[in-house]
C-alpha cells in the first residue's frame, strides 16, 4: 500500500502541479525560443547543460528550460548522456543538472534545419 501524504506534502505538489500548469499555458513562442536555444548549444557544443542554455535566454525563457527538456526528451531529440554537473544558478546551490545531447533523430532534425536556413539567406 502506498504512503499517505502529509499535508505539507500534498499543498507542495498542488503548488508544483499548478505552476507546471501556468508553464505549459504560456505561449507557444516562448518554448520555442526555448527549444531553440537547447538546439543551438548542442549543435555548438555536442553536450550541454541548462548552464549553456540559460545563457542565451532572457530572464523570462529560464521557467521553460525544464519544458523544453521534458517535451524534446520525451519527443526523442535529446538524451541524458549519463553525466551531471553542477548549476551555476545562484538560488540553486550548487545542485546537480543533467547534461543532455542529441539522439539521431534530434541531430538529423537540428542539421536540417540549420542548413535550411542557411539556404533561406
């Protein structure tokens, strides 16, 4: 049988659900801005981490990192390469964030459009 929540615990994951809920409200431009930037750091650098990809968002794209990762992980884009580093961000202490690449499929698809719109300038 499953361990009941307590109080604390279910008002913790009301607040979660609720704030996941005013990200994926959000406009569709914002998560792809997002997505673009995760896009263009591993196109730049084979790896990278939310570390490389907050440092081509404005302050308001950094709610969407997470987002974005979730939905092009489970879109099968990008892979966690296994290996973990710590954040730069302040309020985070120092935790663990994964560091992610691109699968075939993320790959063929981040190079197709790179070279289309090179061809488009």
């Amino acid at each position: 049988m499953p361990r009941r929540l307590t109080v604390a615990e279910r008002h913790a994951a009301a607040n979660r659900d609720l704030l996941l809920e005013e990200i994926a409200v959000q406009s569709s431009w914002d998560q792809f801005l997002v997505e673009q930037a995760i896009f263009a750091a591993l196109r730049a650098y084979g790896t990278a981490s939310a570390n490389d990809f907050r440092d081509l968002l404005p302050e308001m794209g950094h709610g969407f990192i997470g987002a974005a990762i979730n939905a092009m992980s489970g879109g099968g884009l990008i892979k966690h390469t296994g290996q973990v580093v710590p954040s730069t961000l302040e309020s985070t202490h120092g935790h663990r964030i994964a560091v992610w690449e691109f699968t075939d499929k993320g790959a063929a698809l981040a190079w197709k459009s790179a070279a289309a719109r090179r061809a488009a300038a």
